[in-house]
C-alpha cells in the first residue's frame, strides 16, 4: 500500500485535531486529540485502564473540486480493531493496530458534502490477537499464586469485571494512534510500486496501476537530475556508477523513481544496497556488518504510542549521539514516517510482526497462524522498498522449547512466507527468549540468530562475575552454528539517579557494570554480529510487582535524559564506528 502522497494529480486533507470521544455509549461525548494513544489524555484511571469498545468522531468537508476523482480514507493505524462507519453506515472493518488500511469513499459521500466520520475501537487482546493478552487478572509478571482460595475468587470476579491484560511487558495504548487522512488520486491510478536494486546499478521494479493509462518512470538523482527512464510498467533501469545506500556512518544515498500513469503521478524513493549473509557474516553492500543500537519502543509521555514526529527526529539525533547504528521495531510494526526517516538517516531496522506474547504452551493449539501469515505479508507491503529495513523478524520470544516441534510446525511456514513474499528476498529471524537453547529447533534454524539475554539481571541476579561464566558457557555452545547472531536484548532495570559505589542492582553505575561485563563476552566471539541493549528509553507498562514507574531499562529515562550507562555506550560505539569507517 503506498504511502499518502500530496502532488500535482494527488491532494491530502489531513483530519488530525481536536475529535470527539466516548468510552461508553451511554457517555457524553469528551474532546479527544488524534492521533494520539487516548489512555494518557485525561488524569481517569477509566482512560488508562479501559479494555473494550470506544468510539471517536469528527465531521470534515470533501471539497468540491475532488470531483471525478478517486477519493478515500487513509487511516496509518488504529489499535486494535476499527470500525468506521460514513454518515451512521458502516463503511470498513479493518483488524490489527499497526498497519494501515483505506476506506473508499465513492459511493458513500459526496465531494462539496459535509461527513460525519466515526470510529469504534476495540483495544481488547485474546488468544486471537497480535499481540496477545489475557482475560482476568494475569499479566506479563503478575504472580497466580493458585491453589488460594481468596485469590482464585479474585481472579474469577476480574474476569467477569473484563479486565484485559498484555501477555507482554509494554502499556497497551490504545486508539486512533496514527493519522487519519482523506486522499484522493485520479481514478486511473498507480496502485502500488516495488522495486528491487541491485549494486550492479541494475534495478527490477514492477508498477502496478489500475484503469487505463501508460507508465513512465524517470529515475532522479538527490540533486534531482535524471539518471534513468523507463516506459513499461515491469523491466529493470540502469543506474551508471550507483551511489549506494549506505548505514551510519556511510551515506545513506537516495534516488527518487517519478512515475506517471495517466493524469496519477507518484514519487518513489529508494535506495541502491544489498543484503545477505555469507557465514557468520551480515552483509550490507557485500561489507559485514554489525549491529549497534538500543532497541526501541514506540512510547512517550501524553502521545502514549502516538506519531510524534519532533520525539521521532530526538529520538534518531540520540541514535546518531550514541554512535548507534540500528534498532529493532520491537514489537510491532512503527508508523511509516520512521522508516522514510531511517531511510534519510542512515539507521538500520529490524521490522517486527506484532507477534509477542506467544509463551505459553497452548499458544501453538490457538490457530493464529493465517491471520499471522496475513500480517506479516502487509507488513512486507508496507515497508519493502525502504533501504533501511534490511530483516524481517516474525515476532518477538515465543516458546519454542517447550514444545520444540510444535514451535517448529508454526514457525517455519511463516518465514518461509517472508522469502517467498519479500521482493528483496532479505534475511528473516526470529527473536529468541532465554530459554533451553540445546532443546530450540527453530531459533537456530533462522538466517541470522537473535536472541534474548538476561544473564545476570533476571537470573543469577546481581552476580555479574558468574553471570558471565553462565553466558560464555552459552556463546561456547553456539559457537559451531556457523550463523552471525545479535545479542537482541540485554538490560537492567535502573532508576536514574540511584547511585552506589559499589555497584548493586537499580543503581546507575550496576548498569554500566552489566553491560561492560556482557560486553566483554560478546567482543571475544566473531559470529556476534551485533549488541542491541533493551531498551533505549524507560517506557510505560502495565502494573505489576515488577515495574516501578514502568520497564526502567532504558540507557535514557522516558524524556530522554542519559543514564551513566548511555554515555558508556556512545564512547563504545563511536569507537567501534571509527574503526569500521
Ligand atoms: C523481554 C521482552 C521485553 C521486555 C524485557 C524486560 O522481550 O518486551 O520488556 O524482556 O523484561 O523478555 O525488560
């Protein structure tokens, strides 16, 4: 699905602003912000903490002079489920709360009418969802203590209550959390574009349009000079001497493919790079590469998981601050604006499926497998011709050694799905949790291996001398896999501003101790191709024994101020980043 484009045959009316809410039917109706998470706009633990159905509406003019054209709604993603209904007729049902979808609007309004646009969310997450949740009182590290009487009734009246909650470890913000758009092409149109370079400076690409019209493609260098035509909606340009796309502290080059079809135009940009892997190694333009970069949570004060572009741009400035090359979609697909970002900036992603929370046993009899495959191919559509995405991670710490076939049986098809649907055919991993790694079948059967680590925070606690011993014995096993691997997540919990001499868990300077000392562990292995501390800024979570505040491992605190360990971090990886230049 291509990504709203204002131009000379396209327009854009963005409807973000001041909408009206209600969280229950009956309810008067509140002011509300879009797009924005709804959880944080109001000091209600009603806000915060609902779990169901709510409905958001706004009314907007379709201006006259769109007349002729082909005119829809664009909604970037609304968490988790939306209704959207046209002047009290339901118009859409889309399912999933990170990717987008469109509504048409020909037919059910009129351009010069006023429309009334309303929206019903549902938050809820089940068995059946991506991510997956629970109902009742169980949370990511609520304690069941089961067998006690009083706390077994407890637990059954919060499920009459309907209390939902995360099978993960982030807030579920909910609501129109991405903007909402009225669009409109012409209604012969470009429908979508895929392109697949190639260092040589061939690149295949392939228009896809709808109605009746010829294509032309002229292919324009940054200073917007034409380096290439082409006149067939499918075949291959050439680009003489390409400059390629190349990640921090390289320059990550960008082309622009200008397109016409009829009376549509649409301007593609791209990037000239490949990606595979040879042995141990993660190529990028046949260079190894290594991957240095906290990962990420779409998550901060107010906007909840709203788009916030200016903490967006903070966010990659802290990235270049650091000297981090990279991070992780944990865990779900993030607006489109930080990928043309990463593309423009240089920082590598590793695109996630919002599949998390995926532990327990029975996951593997829920039959979620086709809505997941659905999933993961969107995402695919979305983000395939960004040069910044370079793996598609199917989801984030599932059980897979539990029941080491099942997981296998599950897992399998969808990255073979990922293959067999990305045009630029790039690596696929699944991100493994600590588990019983000799028992995993489908972790080490990944292209490139990432796994999760907590050896000396949630086991072996404190104890960071023997936590490395526990770890090493690990590295040792992998060490005849023949794969590159990124150690994918690491972390302690730490409140800015505790500080301790002798270093303890909580405090800053354990912090910098944990990573100096897994650190030293990873730089001795050539397969590890990459460090990606968890997590770069403290981020909210639901309540639990666990979290003070929320999840406390950031190297920044939520508003992005450094912890001693951040500062450690920039002096490794602009170090490292000399030596790779
Ligand atoms: C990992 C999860 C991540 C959590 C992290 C933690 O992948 O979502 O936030 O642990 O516990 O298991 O901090």
């Amino acid at each position: 699905m291509l990504y709203p484009q204002s131009n000379a045959s396209r327009t854009i009316q963005d409807l973000s602003g001041i909408w009206s809410f209600r969280l229950r039917q009956e309810d008067a109706w509140e002011s509300i912000a879009v797009p924005a998470s709804y959880n944080d706009q109001k000091p209600d633990p009603a806000y915060r903490n609902h779990a169901g159905l709510s409905w958001y509406r706004t009314t907007f003019t379709i201006p006259s002079l769109l007349r002729g054209q082909r005119i829809f709604l664009r909604f970037d993603a609304v968490t988790h489920n939306a209704r959207v209904m046209i002047n009290g007729k339901e118009a859409a049902f889309h399912r999933g709360g990170y990717l987008p979808f469109e509504v048409d609007l020909n037919g059910l309004a009129e351009p010069g009418s006023m429309v009334c646009l309303e929206v019903e969310v549902d938050n809820r997450i089940n068995h059946s969802t991506l991510p997956i949740g629970t109902e009742g009182g169980t949370a990511f590290f609520g304690s069941d203590n089961p067998g006690i009487t009083a706390v077994e009734a407890g637990k059954r009246l919060q499920q009459e209550k309907g209390i939902n909650l995360p099978a993960f470890d982030f807030f579920n913000y909910a609501g129109i959390n991405r903007p909402v758009r009225l669009c409109s092409t012409p209604k012969s149109y470009i429908r979508d574009i895929t392109i697949v370079p190639h260092m040589s400076g061939d690149i295949d690409y392939t228009v896809e349009t709808s109605g009746t019209g010829n294509v032309h493609i002229d292919v324009l260098d940054a200073n917007r000079q034409c380096v290439a035509k082409a006149d067939v909606p499918q075949g291959t340009f050439h680009i003489d001497q390409p400059h390629l796309w190349e990640p921090w502290p390289g320059i990550p080059y960008l082309y622009t493919a200008r397109i016409t079809f009829g009376e549509d135009c649409f301007e593609q940009s791209f990037g000239v790079r490949e990606v595979r892997i040879d042995g141990i190694h993660f190529l990028i333009n046949e260079k190894p590469f290594h991957f240095h970069g906290p990962c990420k949570h779409e998550d901060s004060p107010f906007h909840g998981r709203g788009l916030d572009q200016c903490l967006n741009m903070t966010d990659i400035n802290l990235y270049h601050w650091l000297g981090a090359n990279c991070f992780r979609t944990s865990h779900y697909p993030y607006a489109e604006e930080m990928y043309a970002l990463c593309d423009r900036e240089g920082i590598v992603i590793v695109d996630e499926t919002p599949a998390v929370g995926m532990w327990a046993d029975e996951h593997y009899g829920w039959d979620l497998a086709p809505y997941h495959a659905e999933i993961l191919k969107s995402l695919i559509d979305r983000d395939k011709n960004h040069p910044c995405v370079v793996v598609w991670s199917l989801g984030n710490e599932p059980n897979t050694d539990q029941l080491p076939d099942k997981a296998y049986d599950y897992w399998h098809p969808l990255y073979e799905l990922a293959h067999a649907h990305d045009p630029q055919n790039r690596p696929v991993t699944l991100v493994g949790c600590q588990n019983i790694y000799e028992r995993d079948k489908i972790i080490p059967d990944m292209d490139i291996v990432f796994f999760n680590r907590y050896y000396g925070w949630y086991n072996l606690s404190g104890d960071l001398e023997t936590a490395a011993y526990a770890f090493r014995m690990e590295l040792d096993w992998w060490a005849d896999k023949g794969k590159p691997m990124v150690l994918s997540e690491y972390g302690a919990d730490t409140i800015a501003g505790l500080h301790n001499a002798a270093p303890d868990m909580f405090s800053e300077e354990f912090q910098v101790e944990y990573y100096k000392t897994i650190n030293a562990c990873l730089d001795e292995r050539p397969f590890i191709a990459g460090e990606m501390p968890w997590n770069f800024a403290d981020f909210s979570t639901c309540q639990g024994p666990m979290r003070v505040g929320g999840n406390r491992k950031g190297l920044f605190t939520r508003d992005r101020r450094p912890k001693m360990a951040a500062h450690y971090f920039r002096e490794r990886w602009h170090t490292m980043a000399e030596k790779e230049r």
